[in-house]
C-alpha cells in the first residue's frame, strides 16, 4: 500500500472519529437542553446559557423578580457518587447586612457554595434538624438571620435540602436533583443521570420559598 493510501486511512479514520465524537457531544446537549424545558413556561423572558456539554443554566424573570436556576454536576467528593444539585437562585438586593448560610451534612467539598469562606460558625437552635450546621460573615448580625430560616425547617429535614443562603444581593436555595447512576460512574466514571425532565412543580416551590425569605427580609427591616 503506497505512503498516499496509508495517509488517506488515516485521515479517513481521524475524521471518523472527530465526527462521532461531535455527534456525541450534540447528543448530549440536547439531552440536557430537554432536562430545563418543562420549567420554562414558569419565568417570563427565560434565556438558557450552557458551556460545553454542561446542564443549561437558566434566568429569567419570576413573578417580578429575576432568578437563577442552575443544575450543577458535583464529581468532586470522594468515594461518593456524583450529584447533580439544583441552584435555585433570587438575585434582589436585601436589607440585610451579613451573609449566613446553612448546609446540611458538610462534605468540606462543597466548592459550589460560599459557606466554606464564611468566618463565623453559629450555633445551631434545638428545633433545628441535626445535621444543620450555620456560618456567617458578621457574628453579631448574622445571627438574627435565623429566624429568616425558621419557616423553613422542613426543607432542611428533607433528605434531599442541602442549603439555604441569604445574602445581601439575593437568596438562594440548593436541592438534591439526583445522583448519578451506580454503573456509570464505577465502571467508566462518568456522571450519567436518569435524563428525566426537572420537575416544574419542584422549581416552583423552591422560587416560592426564595421569595418568601426575601419578603420576610423586608418586612424585618421596615
């Protein structure tokens, strides 16, 4: 076979293989394009934003107020399968004067929140669900956003609440989605999820406590 053949093979091959993987990589878009579309009749101007093969982020506005819903891939922690967390995010500026955020069960990995920068640890109140714990960036204020979280308890209870954060751009409420799929992950490591559409009902109820947070925010402060 002359030196000419063997470079058309070759480029043939490398073609082939550049094709497939781009065919992969549209394929997966469209997946997780599929996975946001349901909750887009919930926000009025609704944009999507993705980088790569990532879930799409979304914005859009929410009864007035412009939002954030981000499903993010965790691969991070070790020896634990992959999470897929729902960022669900209210940017308006509060009166408030401090940052407090409560994660449930810290990891110590949580690279995706801010909770880790925060300085001061709180403690945390009878009532509230174990496993609850508070950090704040202004002792002596931040405390008094715990009663900001008190209608809220039962979203920390659930298994699947990680994190409530209020700030003074916005609140944010972080859900478990999903975890990736055994298989996947342990024998190719990959985060493959179930490719279910997110749930609009969910997203809702999470706008719907950011919302309410916000409210009970200015209320406090009038």
């Amino acid at each position: 076979m002359s030196q000419l053949a063997v470079a058309f093979f070759m480029l043939a091959g490398v073609t082939a293989l550049v094709w497939t993987q781009y065919r992969d990589v549209l394929r997966r878009r469209a997946e997780r394009a599929r996975y946001v579309a349901d909750i887009l009749p919930l926000l009025e101007q609704p944009v999507l934003t993705s980088s790569g093969v990532d879930f799409p982020t979304v914005t859009g506005i929410y009864r007035g107020h412009e939002v954030r819903i981000e499903p993010h891939t965790d691969t991070v922690a070790v020896r634990k399968l992959p999470s897929l967390w729902l960022l669900v995010t209210l940017r308006e500026l509060l009166p408030v004067v401090a940052t407090l955020g409560v994660m449930m069960r810290p990891r110590n990995v949580e690279y995706w929140s801010p909770y880790d920068k925060l300085s001061h640890d709180l403690e945390r109140p009878a009532t509230w669900p174990e496993g609850a714990n508070i950090r704040t960036d202004g002792a002596e204020r931040g405390g008094e956003l715990r009663r900001l979280i008190e209608p809220h308890l039962d979203f920390l209870r659930h298994p699947k609440g990680k994190e409530i954060l209020i700030t003074p751009k916005g609140v944010r409420f972080t859900w478990l989605a999903e975890e990736g799929e055994r298989s996947a992950y342990m024998v190719l490591r990959q985060a493959k999820f179930t490719g279910d559409p997110l749930d609009p009902e969910l997203v809702r109820g999470l706008l719907e406590r950011c919302l309410a947070v916000a409210a009970a925010a200015k209320a406090g402060a009038a």
